[in-house]
C-alpha cells in the first residue's frame, strides 16, 4: 500500500470512532504534518455559522498562525469556496490572490469540503517548497476533504 492508501485507511478507522469533527480534523491535521515532509502547516477553515460569508480558521498544525478569519470571496480559500473546486498554486508569488501567513509558504492546496452538497469548510495545506502538489496530492487531499465531509453529514 502506499503511504497515501495508508493514511487514507488510518483516517478512516479513526473517523469510525471519533467523537466529533473536531477530533477528526485535529488528527487529520497533526498526522499529516508530522507524516508528509512537504506538508509544512495544515488545517482547516469552516464556513462561520454566525455569518455566512466568512471562514474562521479551526483545527491546525504549523509553524505559523494563519489569518484568523477569511472572506469567502477572497484569497485562495475564497477561490476554492466560490468555485467550488480545489485549488492548487504551486508557486504562491505568481498568485495574487494569495493571502500570506509566512513569507516561508511557497505553494498552497485548498480543497472544499461538503457535507450535503453545502460547503461547511477546507483543507487548507501549506508548503515551504514550489511545486509539492503534483496531481496525486490534490487526489489524496480531496479524498480526506470527501471523509471529513461525510463524517460531518453524519454526525450533525
């Protein structure tokens, strides 16, 4: 098995017993920044229940804080909840939609994710490196976003 499918597997079997989404995305956060090198902070932003149009920052791991609150409609966290779709800059000076937490981050991937069919938060993965998110990162990253999703229409 790969180190993605181990993961992925080790994910699944935590959800089954998690207590909350909270506890799901604290682990997911935690392993994925002490297992994958390149995954230089982790976390995730949820749609704020108070106000629609904002993502506060929740569970994460890293060496930096990260903007405590986003606009939907801005950065790159605002591009992926507007459209919908994962979002990948593998060389985040090249994109001005960037909102910075480090001068360190060189590339970001940011997944939405949906617990029936309603946008509820993202992954959000930094890097300290250009171009640490070929196509199999982006797969494996919208296959915990789809988990954590899924976990969320479940226990709500």
């Amino acid at each position: 098995m790969s180190k993605h499918q181990d993961l992925l597997q080790g994910f699944h079997n935590f959800a089954e017993t998690a207590s909350n989404a909270t506890a799901l995305m604290t682990h997911i956060a935690k392993t994925l920044h002490d297992q994958m090198a390149r995954y230089n902070w982790v976390g995730f932003y949820l749609v704020d229940p108070a106000d629609a149009g904002m993502l506060v920052v929740g569970p994460y791991v890293g060496s930096f804080s990260p903007n405590e609150r986003i606009p939907i409609n801005k950065g790159l966290c605002g591009a992926a909840a507007t459209t919908r779709q994962t979002v990948v800059v593998n060389d985040v000076a090249a994109d001005p939609r960037y909102l910075s937490g480090s001068e360190l981050v060189k590339a970001n991937m940011v997944v939405p994710i949906f617990a029936r069919n309603q946008l509820v938060g993202e992954l959000d993965i930094e890097s300290y490196f250009v171009n640490a998110f070929p196509k199999t990162e982006q797969t494996f990253a919208e296959a915990m976003a789809e988990l954590v999703g899924k976990f969320m229409e479940k226990k709500r």
